[in-house]
C-alpha cells in the first residue's frame, strides 16, 4: 500500500492499495483566511492555506492502515510565478513534506515527468491524466475536469508503486 500525493493548495492525496486495485482520495485540506485589503469589487481578500491539523488527521489515519511509503510529486515554483506566489507554492509543499516525514512515512519524490512518462501522458492536457484515472479505477473521485489533481495524486500512487516494488 502506498500514498501519491499532488502537492499544491489545490492537490490531492490518494491511498492506494495495488493488490485491490482499490483507492481513496482526499483533496488537500484547505481552509480560508481575510487578508489585509480589498478585492476590485470592495469585498475583503481571502486566501487558502493548508489545514494542518486536518492534513495530519489524513495521514494519522492512513498511517493506521499500514502504510509506510508517501511518493510526492516533486515541484518547483515557475519562472513566471511572482515573488509572493512562488513563496506560497513552496510553503505549501514544505509543510506536507514535512508533515509526511514527522509522521515517519519513508518518502519518496518523483518529478512529474517520471510519472508522466510511465503512463503516456507527456504533452497532454491536464484532461488526459483524468480520463485515464476513470479507466483504471471508475469515475467515482474524478467526476468533475477539476479532479485533475485527483487523478494525478492516484497515477502518482501507482507510478510510485510500480519504481518501489520493480513490479
């Protein structure tokens, strides 16, 4: 059993067990907060950052099911990203990082290229990755084109999966 994880505010977590060809995904758990200033239409600014203690709770239970092995997609911010939002990127991916390895998970990292490459889905739209996913394990968690990153968190688990066991 293992854990794929698509980093980034709007990413996704997906537990994955092979034998089965079962899974459960969650999306990263967010929760909003007011910043200072107002939006073009006067209404105050939000922002989303991770909820942390509803991260941990995925992971603790996830943990209890015997799973040991995390694979995160391993990212960067972009050169067109600005100051403030390649900051926020980097956060993001160090806390649950971080949290993946204080919760003694072994982690690995894998670049989307890797994972990519492995199921044929280099140059495609972020459409491609879901349409596979609903073909290897139902439309269940992929009903919506937003659950992109759901997908990518499961093809991250079974890509992860299939480089750890050499299966």
């Amino acid at each position: 059993m293992i854990i794929g994880i698509d980093s980034g505010i709007t990413g996704a977590i997906t537990f994955y067990d092979p034998a089965k060809q079962y899974i459960e995904v969650f999306d990263v758990p967010t929760k909003q907060f007011e910043v200072a200033g107002k939006t073009k239409a006067g209404n105050k600014k939000k922002r989303r950052e991770i909820d942390m203690e509803e991260l941990y709770k995925i992971l603790i239970n996830l943990r209890s099911k015997k799973v040991y092995q995390v694979v995160i997609e391993k990212v960067h911010a972009s050169p067109t990203d600005g100051a403030v939002q390649g900051f926020n990127f980097g956060k993001v991916y160090g806390q649950i990082v971080g949290m993946c390895y204080g919760l003694q998970f072994n982690v690995a990292q894998c670049s989307p290229q890797a994972w990519k490459r492995e199921f044929n889905l280099i140059g495609t739209d972020k459409e491609a990755a879901r349409q596979l996913a609903i073909e290897i394990w139902g439309a269940d968690y992929f009903k919506l084109k937003k659950h992109h990153n759901r997908a990518d968190s499961a093809l991250i688990a079974a890509y992860g999966h299939k480089v750890l066991t050499k299966a």
